[in-house]
C-alpha cells in the first residue's frame, strides 16, 4: 500500500506531516525526492532571506548548508518537525523508526546537527539556531 502523507497544523509547531495510513517499522517514507536538495555556500547561506534560511540543515562540511532546489515547490519533508523521541530516522533513509499510526505526525530528531561548527554563531553568520535542539 502506497504511503499518503498531508501537511496540516501541527502541535509541536506551525505546519507538519502526517501519515493517512499506518507506517510499519523500517519502511521508507516518501518525504524528500532524490533531487529536492542543494548544498550552498556560508556567503550564499548569508544572502539568503531569513525566512528562507530557516529551512536549512548544517552540513557535515564546515560552511554548507543543505536547503531546499525551490522554495515555491518544497517537497512535504522540508516540514518535518522536532521530537526528542522521532518516528522517522533522518540519518538513515528516512526510515520508520517504528510502527506510525494513521493521522501521526512524522518526526525526526534534528541533533542530526551537533557538528560543532554550527554551535559558532559566526560560521551561521549570526543566524539564530535553537541550540536547545543540539545539546
């Protein structure tokens, strides 16, 4: 059966993903096509409108950031919210983590970004990041 996932209001924050049918544990969940991504620059990182720079992870790479191809047609993972206890595994393929009931909202754990030239304000160009997050 054909994973179908819906963007809706979410109570951890703003806009989420949830799943419409059950997800079994270690299925793939379609949320980023393979050529959703770009990987820019700090200086391009800089240039960038705040509210579009949200949307951007910290590369291993000292000073890359991953983002979105198009910030009109974002793909529904870009909308993937926070938990301290995810069901979707970012490191691994975007693999359940567990079984997801119908109507769960998909998490994923961000302290994938623990790389600790994130935590140097200076390599963000003074972008705010929720440090809470990547303890």
């Amino acid at each position: 059966m054909p994973i179908h996932l819906l963007l809706k209001a979410s109570l951890i924050q703003g806009v989420g993903v949830f799943t419409l049918n059950p997800i079994e544990q270690g299925e793939t969940v379609p949320v980023f096509p393979e050529d959703d991504s770009i990987v820019v620059s700090k200086e391009e990182f800089a240039r960038l409108p705040e509210d579009y720079a949200k949307y951007h992870v910290p590369d291993a790479e000292v000073g890359k950031w991953w983002g979105p191809r198009d910030y009109h047609r974002m793909t529904i993972g870009w909308y993937l919210n926070h938990s301290d206890t995810p069901n979707v595994d970012a490191l691994d393929g975007w693999k359940a983590l567990r079984r997801i009931a119908a109507g769960e909202e998909l998490t994923i754990d961000y302290s994938f970004c623990k790389f600790d030239w994130v935590r140097d304000e200076a390599n963000r160009d003074g972008r705010a990041l929720d440090l809470d997050i990547v303890e």
